[in-house]
C-alpha cells in the first residue's frame, strides 16, 4: 500500500470554474452592449499542479490555452488540443522558433532580442505574435519609449511574412488590490496601443474578475483575458474567498490519521517542541509534510479537517508527518480521513494565509510522491 496521501483533481470543478468566468464575461459584455472577450485559459507550472492533460480536457471551451514552457504545450496538443496556445515568454534562443512553426505556438515578443532572433529565422508559415508592453510591472516588456520602435520592427517582419497576426498585450501588478496603478497601467496601454490594430490581452484572473479593467479597452479591438488561479477554484484577491466569487476547488490534497495519542499539559509536540499543550489534548499524526508540498511554515492553528470536523495543526510540520488536534473530533483513530484543503476541508487560500503565502504556491508545489487521482463525471 502507498502512503495514505492523494492529491484528487475534480474535472468538473475545472469546467465549472471556466463556465462561471465565461458566464461572467459575457453577461457583463452583454450589459455594457459589447463583444465578450475570448479566454486564454492559463495552465502554466502544469496546470497550476492539476496536471496538463487534465487541463486540456476540463477546458475544453476554452479559446485558447497559455503556458510558458515549450514541453507543456507540446503536451498539450498531443493530448488534442488544437486551438490556440500563446507561450506567455516567447521562445527563449533561436532554434526554439522551429517548435513554434511546428507546433503552431503563438509567442509573446517582450525584448529586441526575440525581434533579432526572427530578423534571422526562415519559416514556412508566419508566426503570430503578442508584442508586451511594460506597463508598470517592470518584469517582461518592451518600456513606453521603445514600444513604437518595436512595433514597427514587428510590422516589418509581418510585411517580409515572418509574422502573422500581431497583438498586444501588458501584465498587472496589482490588480488583486484596490490600487490606483492599474488604471495608470490600463491608460498607458491604451495610449500607446489604442490606435493599433490586432488583438490586445492585458487581464489576469484579479482583473478579469474586474471587469473595469477589460471594459476600459475599446470595444472595437479584439480582447484575449488570461485567468490562470481562478479556474483551479483559488482566489486572486486577499479580500474575496473563491466561494463568494462562485469558484470550486479543483484540487483535494487528503491524507489519513496514522498515529492518535493523549498528552497531559505541558507536554511538547514534535521538532523543537513549538507546541505546548495548557491542557489535556488528543493528538494525531497525518501522513502529510513538506516532503509532500504541505508548507513547513504552516504554523500552529493552520484549519485541517478531520472526519469532517474542522480542527488546527500543531507544531511545527515535518518531513514526511504533521500533527492535529483531534480533541474536538468524537471518536478519533488511526484511519480517520484527513482534508488539508480543498472539498471538504478548508480553502486552499486559508492554508495558504495562515502559512504566509498564497495559493499558487501550495498548487504549484504539491510534490511528484503524492499520489494523483482524478475526478471526471
Ligand atoms: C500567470 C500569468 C497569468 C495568470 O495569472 P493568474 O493570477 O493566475 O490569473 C496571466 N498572464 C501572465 C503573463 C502570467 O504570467
């Protein structure tokens, strides 16, 4: 027998969770009397933990699929898809372009030297490309001062039919927050590229959720949003829980009791005794630790929930184990089911706050020993 520990991917949350930002989409376009804009359904770092092939077939309705890894979409297109994929950091060195040719791969453009690399590549067909534009992140992109020079670089290649279709697209910095900078971002977007033709793509999941954000590029431009933690059923926002936004978890992470022992108070658990009982206390141990992607900073009070009830991890989490309180779970054993997050357990997002990080992390790092099974009805 494996260790007890499973990670479940539900497929059908995965389409709710795409269904609900579409619907979204499109009755506020409707509202507004404007096109809906199409969706890059963002499945980056293995579909945010959930696996690539799970990925393309829970999002199916997708309009198109973005990553950045060339390996993850040439996964993606043997397990069928077909549409559109955007490779949200372009191709990395020249011999990469082939694999876009091959694999018929959009690529973003964000420096002169990707520009340089297609100055010197031949191809049978022309590749599409989304020019990004810095626009306050200061990550990938070309600045407000050599943005105009790009363009034009790149609207030479597509005349030399090295390009195909050209868009463009800027990334945000604080769209999860009330902040001031991502309408300044939003407006130096829409200075440098409204008058351009092509597609524009600027909204992550916190921005697409606000619809301010995509309503403020002209109706008339194509628009591509790219929502990535939001359809894994993740909160982009510190102040909204994803049940309020209508989302479901996609991935279950369990585990099972395998130790259960009374200790008096005063008595310490586990590495560096940073747990000390003040009273009499049912611990267990769950076969879960940071070997596993549990984070190890989760301190004690962390949510878990055991047989459904929810309770607190104690102590510091180990290697491969990590203690609960099983005081206010009735008849407590070895066996009993353990959620760390997901359906009927606590949020992804609050383990992820009470261990000081966020969800993307927790998804993200759940490790190959964990054994993957998927729901799909
Ligand atoms: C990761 C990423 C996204 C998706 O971000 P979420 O916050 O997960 O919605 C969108 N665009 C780019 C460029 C990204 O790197």
């Amino acid at each position: 027998m494996p260790r007890p520990i499973s990670a479940t991917v539900s497929l059908p949350s995965l389409r709710h969770n795409l269904a609900i930002v579409r619907h979204k989409l499109n009755s506020i376009s409707s509202q507004n009397n404007r096109k809906s804009p199409f969706v890059w359904a963002v499945i980056k770092a293995n579909a945010y933990g959930h696996g690539i092939a799970n990925a393309v077939k829970a999002f199916s309705n997708a309009d198109g699929l973005a990553m950045l890894d060339i390996d993850e979409a040439i996964l993606s297109r043997q397990a069928g898809w077909q549409g559109p994929i955007l490779l949200l950091e372009g191709f990395f060195q020249p011999e990469d372009i082939q694999q876009f040719e091959q694999h018929r791969l959009h690529a973003t453009v964000h420096c002169f030297e990707q520009l340089e690399m297609l100055e010197r590549v031949t191809l049978s067909r022309p590749l599409d490309i989304f020019i990004k534009l810095n626009t306050g992140m200061n990550r990938l992109g070309f600045s407000a001062d050599q943005f105009p020079r790009a363009w034009s670089q790149a609207t030479r290649l597509a005349e030399r039919g090295v390009v195909g279709k050209l868009g463009k697209m800027t990334h945000f910095a604080r769209a999860d927050e009330i902040s001031s900078l991502t309408q300044t971002q939003i407006s130096s977007f829409i200075q440098l590229t409204g008058h351009l033709p092509g597609p524009s793509s600027i909204c992550n999941s916190a921005a697409t959720l606000t619809p301010e954000c995509w309503l403020s590029l002209p109706d008339e431009q194509e628009q591509w949003v790219r929502p990535g933690i939001c359809l894994y059923g993740s909160s982009p926002f510190a102040l909204h829980k994803a049940a309020q936004l209508d989302l479901r978890p996609a991935m279950t992470l369990r585990s099972q009791v395998i130790s259960v022992r009374r200790i008096d108070a005063g008595e310490g658990v586990g590495y560096g005794h940073r747990f000390i009982a003040d009273q009499p206390l049912t611990v267990g141990v769950v076969a879960c630790g940071y070997a596993d992607g549990y984070p190890r900073h989760a301190p004690t009070g962390t949510p878990v929930a055991v047989k459904g009830v929810m309770t607190r991890l104690l102590g510091r989490v180990s290697m491969d184990m990590l203690a609960v309180d099983l005081t206010p779970v009735p008849g407590p054993a070895v066996g009993d089911s353990v959620v760390l997050w997901g359906e009927g357990g606590p949020s992804v997002d609050d383990v992820a706050e009470a261990a000081g990080t966020i969800g993307y992390e927790l998804l993200c790092a759940v490790a190959p020993r964990v054994q993957k099974l998927v729901i799909d009805c």
